[in-house]
C-alpha cells in the first residue's frame, strides 16, 4: 500500500463523505449560470498572490483606424443631431432622421461581423460608441446599445446555426430588423426557474405544411426596444408532454427567434422607465405556432436558453452598462468641475470650498477609476474572454459609483441642476440613474448572491474541481480526484495563510511589486489585501461550507473585497497604460486609499459577523491583526484631485475624453469656463492692487479696451450659464396624461 492510497482511504474517504454529506443541492439554473462564461482577472485574484506581470503584459484596449474614424464621424455627428430635451420632455422617441441615420450607418450592427453586413468592430470601439453618446443623450445610448449587447444579435454569433446567421444577422446589421429580448415575466426576474411562459412541442401547420413545432404562450414585460421589435429572442420553457423528441418531458429553458408578425404575437403599449424616453414595453404571445429550427442554435440547443443567457450577459454587464456609467461619471467630472470654477459665492469660486472639494475629487476619482475598468474589461473580452463574474462586478461597481457621481455632481450644481429646461445637463442623466441600478440583474442581487456566490465557485482555483469530485455517481472516482485536489487546496492554503499572516503584520511591505515608482506600494498593499481575502474565503467556505450561499450579507462583503481587488487592479493597469502620468497620480491615490479603507471595513465586519468564532478570532491575528488602520484618501489628495477637474490641465481632458461638448448648455458651460480661466490674470491683478469689481477699475482707467470686453463677456457668459429655465403656464400645459387601460396587465396590439 503506497502513501498516497493510505492517505487517501484513511484521511480523504471521511473528508470526502463528509463534504459530500453537507454539499447543498444546486439547481439547473445555477449550475448553468456557474458553467457560463469563463474567468480571467478574478481567478488570478482568487489565488491570494496575483502575478502583476501578467497584468502589466495584458494588451491595453485599442481602437482601430477604421473605428477612430466612425467615432469622429458617424459617432460625432449623431451627437450634433440629438436634443436630449425634445427627445424625453416633446417627443418621447428619437426623431425619424435619426432612426434612419443609426440604420444608414450601422449602429445596430457594430458587433455583427463584415460578411453579414455588419461592421465588426472590437468590444472597445463598441464601449467607446456607447460612452460618447451616452454623455449626449441616454435614449439614444441605450437604443444603440441593446441591439449590440444582450439580444438576438450576439445569441446569434455564439449560438445560432448558419442557415440563422444567414437570415438574420444581414437584416439585423443594416436596420430592416429591430430585435429585442424578452426574459422577464411579472412572475419571474432573476429567479428564471419560475418562468412561466412555456413552449409545448407538437405537430402544427406552418406556412402551409404541417411540421414538428412547439406552441408558445408568455407574457413578457420591461423589454427594451419590444414595442418596435420585428425579432424576438423569447426565453421560455419548453415541455414535451407526448415525448415527441423522445427524450424527457421537462426540456428546460430555451430561447427561440420569433417575428413579431407571426400569427398570436401580440404587442403592448411602452412603458416609461424614470421617464426615459428609450423604447421599452410589454409583449405576449397567444398560441404562437413556430417550427422547432426556430429554436436559437437548433434542435441540439433545447434546454440551454439560461446558459446561453448567461454566456452572453458579458456584453450587457461588461460593456454596455459600464460604458453607460463611465459617461456618465465622466460627464459629471466634466460639468461640475466647470461649474464649481465659474459659479462663486462670496467672491470665490465654490470649487474652492473644502465640502465641494470632497465632492469634486470624488467625482474625479470615480471617472478615473470606472473608465480604467471599463478599458481594462474590454481588454479581456479583447483577448476572447466571457467572464461572468467580472461581468457581474462591472455591472454592480459601475452602476452603483454611477449614481454616487450623479449625486454629487446634483449636489454642487443644487438649484441649476433641479430645474428642468434645456439648460440642465444633468437632470435626465440623474432620472436614468435607477434604470441602470436595476436591469441586467438587479444590484442588491448582483452583490449578495453573484459576485462572490459565482465567484467563490467559478474563479477559485480549486472549489469547482473538487465540487465536480463530490458529485462524481462513481464514489471510488469521485474519491481518487478528490483525493488530489482536495490537498493541493490544503497545500495552497497553508501558502496563503503565511503570505496573509507576513503582510498583515507589515503592511505590505514585503510583498512582490512590480518596479513602477510611486505606485510601487500600491501593489503591495494590493497583494496583502488578495491573501487577506483569499484565506478568508476559504475559511468561510470550509466552515459554513454550502450555508455560506444562505449568509447573503456576509457572502456581499466578500464580493466588495473581491469588486475592489478587480477595480483597483484596473486603475493600476490605467496608470501604466498611460504612461505613469504624475499628473494624475492624486486620482489614482485616491483611487486606492479608498480602495484599501473599503476593504480593511469588509474584513472587519466579515470577522465580526464570522458564525464559527474560534475561526474568526484566528482569521483576525492572519489577515487584521492591527484592525482597521486605513483612514482613506488625505484632504491634500481630496484638494488635489478637485483641482484637478476645476481647472484645464492635460489630466482634466484625459478624464473627460469623449465627453460631448460641441453643442447645446454643456457647450455654453465650456465657453464659459475658458472666459473665467482666461481672464483670471487680470482679476487677479485687480485684487492685488485691492479692487474688487472689475468696474471699479474700469471706471479708473485700468483697463485696456480689450481687458474690459474680455471680462464683460465673461461675466455675460457666466451669467447664461447660470441661468435656468422658466416657462409660461400655456408652454406647461399638456395633453391629459396618456392612461392604463387595466390596472393589472397591459393593454395589448396584435402585431403587424
């Protein structure tokens, strides 16, 4: 008997039924979510001790000459032609010009490739489209990004058969159809298995021949561009109650391509989500007979609907929402930076009091970090990768410092942001907020259950293997690769467990850093804070084991641990990519100060709230001997990063690069703001000789003609962009507002 069989019948057979006793049930739907996708950067995190040279050597994210040109051109001149104001408060739709020039030029088929009509750009030109006209117009942006994210057009590519490439795709890239993707049910959300709209297989006429098929039933709600859709990709559950395909009667979720013309589909009227003005509205379908090659990927694809969702949710979660939010932080960066230069109280710009100055460098920094992490995603999924868990971070990290940005930025903007005319930049952004907060996966359910529920199982070197050991039917094979895998977990922790317990006591100091100057001491801390988790997470799940998933607030504590490893490792790579710029290292410090303070609470409340407390008291001397000990970001970086938005610099166009500045209140706001800049000289001149009003001085004589005209048209250009809108009751008064026609469900249109 050799040391390893003894080992193995001896030590690892109880271990192994043990661990097969306590193993919780999953179910289809989180094993299909679980096997979606891949991992990249996460994984490398998962290991406690990330190789910052493979970070470094990642290709940053590039656009070609091909998609610069799109984005100076089509892009740009879409954005000339939106008037956001019209669009959402006069006509609720995008004018008929624009439809057409969004189909003329593309824009629906950015992803779909060359051969097929489409323009086949990379996931950064197609990130790059969505955040430029999101900072012009959120309805735009969001009817631009659908077609090209989660829908039939990207289930297509990595599903479809050819003979469903060959109809569609064509048709899709150059507008003659519009798609969309109904998934939610008033029944079910993010709990699919509660799907009740269902697709029965048998035998039906189409088309003048009687054929193999299934009939539909669903009511679907929530869905983006449904009420114009000519396509459907409609997710439903599929049944084969007389065994016609032979095999079980429960198929599981599928997804099926279905012309919104076919006989039984019938078409709702639109919502109004926060008053966007983005197409969305219900949908159902009545005894809608289909052909079984309807079904997304064929016949062979029966059953796979909730991993092919989740495969290609990369797309909506990594790509579109993040490039919707880093507009979005990018446009508040940009427009606060420049208000709170022209707009004064008490002589002084407001940008110079200390309590907006916490604002600005928030905004600041998270623009800096969200458009790292949206460049440093794209780069994956550059390199081929679909990772789920990353998607789930972006999703959640992007949208939730969307919003904290457009707060601050309401906040220093106060009354001039309130007031609803053409003249606010900001209000509609603000409204869109909650519609990002909530789709593609709602937040609160994204951070308690997906990040690090998935993530634990998905990106961790060693849990899945040994998951797919325990649930082997064979038990003496199941037993031989658990055996193996299960002690290299053990070896593996031991490792992160001494590297934990060395850095926690040294702060980091002696951890492996790559040579890149003042950031050098970020990758340290950066590594301990990866063992910290690491060894955390396995303890957690060798203590609560399959609970652990039931602990959501403890399981959304380590997703924030593991959300600002990723961020933070994004915005490290930005300050490489771009050249350590020591112009912008107070962004990046303050980037990671918060960071490490944000993780340094997480660890804490984790081992506070640790149910075994033995565990979490020895978990305590490893990974937070010292408590929490980070104070965040230093009021010196907080006032250099406000400084940095609130006056030109190289810096404030890197943050802000791609922001739509060319017309309408944000391009009056930018005149306005080099006036202010250009003639401080000659104010401050003026206040060293004790004048106060340029009038004053003026009125004295000491001012050339060309001074005074020059602060005369400052002062007019400040006062304009100080200015909001009023309006005469006949201009308020509307049309009695439009009326539900039940309370219940909504009224519904066949299709044409």
């Amino acid at each position: 008997m050799t040391a390893s069989s003894i080992r193995r019948d001896v030590i690892s057979r109880p271990i192994y039924h043990w661990a097969k006793s306590v193993l919780p049930e999953m179910s289809d739907t989180e094993a299909e979510a679980i096997e979606a996708g891949d991992t990249w950067w996460d994984a490398e995190l998962f290991t406690g001790a990330p190789d910052w040279d493979k970070l470094l050597a990642i290709p940053p994210a590039a656009l070609t000459a091909e998609e610069r040109a799109f984005i100076d051109g089509p892009v740009e001149e879409l954005c000339a032609m939106l008037d956001d104001w019209l669009i959402t408060w006069k006509d609720q739709d995008l004018p008929k010009d624009v439809w057409d020039f969004l189909k003329r030029e593309r824009f629906f088929g950015m992803i779909i490739p060359r051969r097929y009509g489409g323009l086949e750009f990379s996931p950064y030109a197609h990130s790059e489209v969505v955040r430029k006209i999101s900072t012009r117009s959120v309805a735009a942006a969001v009817t631009v990004m659908v077609p090209n994210s989660l829908g039939p057009g990207e289930l297509l590519m990595q599903f479809g058969t050819d003979a469903q490439r060959n109809r569609w795709l064509p048709r899709l890239a150059d507008g003659r159809d519009i798609p969309a993707f109904a998934l939610t049910s008033p029944e079910a959300g993010s709990d699919a298995a509660s799907m009740t709209d269902e697709g029965v297989v048998c035998e039906g006429e189409y088309q003048g021949r009687k054929v193999l098929g299934m009939r539909l039933n669903w009511n679907k709600r929530y869905i983006t561009l449904g009420p114009i859709s000519t396509v459907l990709g409609l997710a439903f559950k599929l049944r084969d109650p007389d065994g016609l395909l032979g095999g079980e009667k429960d198929l599981g979720i599928t997804v099926a391509l279905v012309p919104t013309d076919t006989p039984g589909v019938v078409i709702g009227r639109r919502h109004l989500p926060s008053m966007q003005a983005f197409i969305n509205g219900p949908n159902e379908g009545h005894d809608v007979f289909l052909p079984l090659d309807a079904v997304l990927g064929g016949r062979e694809r029966i059953g796979q609907g909730w991993m092919m969702l989740n495969a290609a949710l990369a797309a909506g979660r990594g790509i579109s929402l993040p490039s919707l939010s880093a507009a979005g932080a990018a446009l508040a960066a940009r427009t606060t930076g420049a208000y709170a230069r022209v707009r004064q109280q008490f002589r002084i710009p407001i940008g110079q009091f200390e309590g907006v100055q916490e604002r600005l460098a928030r905004i600041g920094a998270n623009a800096y970090l969200l458009d790292a992490a949206r460049r440093f995603t794209c780069a994956g999924l550059a390199l081929g990768h679909h990772p789920s868990v990353i998607s789930a971070i972006m999703k959640h990290g992007a949208t939730e410092r969307m919003r904290i940005a457009a707060n601050d930025a309401m906040d220093v903007h106060a009354g001039k942001a309130v007031i609803d005319g053409p003249n606010n930049y900001l209000g509609n952004f603000y409204r869109a907020v909650p519609v990002g907060i909530t789709v593609e996966g709602a937040n609160i359910l994204t951070r308690s259950l997906i990040v690090f529920g998935q993530g634990a199982i998905r990106a961790h070197p060693y849990i899945l293997d040994e998951m797919k050991a325990l649930a082997e039917t064979d038990v003496n094979k199941g037993l031989a690769q658990f055996d193996a895998v299960f002690w290299t977990h053990v070896v593996h922790t031991l490792r992160t467990a001494r590297r934990a317990f060395v850095s926690a006591w040294t702060d980091g100091r002696l951890a492996a850093a790559p040579d890149s100057g003042p950031a050098r001491r970020y990758y340290r801390r950066m590594g301990r804070y990866a063992a910290a988790f690491a060894l955390a997470a396995d303890m957690a799940l060798l203590t609560m084991g399959g609970s652990l998933k039931r602990r959501e607030m403890l399981s959304a504590r380590f997703g924030d641990i593991l959300s600002e490893l990723y961020l933070m490792s994004a915005a490290l790579k930005r300050w490489e990519d771009e050249g350590r710029q020591i112009a912008d290292l107070p962004l990046l410090d303050y980037v990671m100060q918060d960071g490490f303070l944000t993780i340094e609470r997480r660890l804490k409340e984790i081992l506070d709230n640790f149910p075994n407390r033995p565990a979490a008291w020895l978990l305590r001397v490893f990974v937070l001997p010292f408590g929490v000990i980070r104070s965040g970001p230093s009021d010196r970086t907080v006032r250099a990063c406000a400084h940095l938005i609130t006056e030109p610099s190289a810096t404030r166009d890197r943050l802000t690069e791609g922001v739509f500045t060319a017309e309408g209140a944000v391009a009056k706001l930018e005149a306005a703001f080099h006036q202010v800049v250009d003639t401080q000289p000659i104010h401050d001149r003026l206040r060293a000789m004790k004048i106060r009003d340029w009038r004053d001085a003026a009125e004295q004589g000491l001012l050339s003609p060309g001074e005074r005209a020059q602060l005369q048209a400052a002062d007019e250009a400040v006062s304009a962009v100080l200015a909001v809108d009023d309006f005469s009751p006949e201009e308020l008064k509307r049309a009695a507002p439009p009326q539900p026609l039940a309370a219940k469900r909504p009224a519904m249109q066949p299709a044409e």
